[in-house]
C-alpha cells in the first residue's frame, strides 16, 4: 500500500510512459529518490492484494 503527500503529482508529472504507454508509479517513486525526497517505508505482515485490474477488484468484492 502507498501513502503519498500531494507533492506526488509533481514527481508524476515529471515520468515519461513506460513502453507499455503507462506511467508507472515505480518511475516516480525513483525520480523521488534521484531527488533527495523523504520516503518511508513499514514492513507489514498483514494480507495485501494487488487491484490492478477489475478482475482483482471484483475478487476482493467477493472475498468480503
């Protein structure tokens, strides 16, 4: 899971699309760091799913 200040969208706006034609948010993440910006990371134990897609999303709707 990601928790992003607005300040995101500044860094976003920086990333070419990826060969897929994607902004991807790993892109951004490495302009933040090129540019010295606070990161913070939590190891968690907990479940995590990816929602990618809606396949994903229903799979969750029906896990709940």
């Amino acid at each position: 899971m990601y928790l992003f200040s607005p300040d995101i969208f500044n860094w976003i706006d920086q990333v070419k699309p990826s060969k897929r034609g994607k902004y991807e948010l790993p892109a951004a993440i490495n302009l933040m760091l090129k540019g010295k910006s606070k990161l913070f990371a939590v190891k968690s134990e907990d479940y995590c799913q990816d929602v990618g897609t809606p396949e994903d999303l229903e799979y969750l709707r029906r896990k709940m």
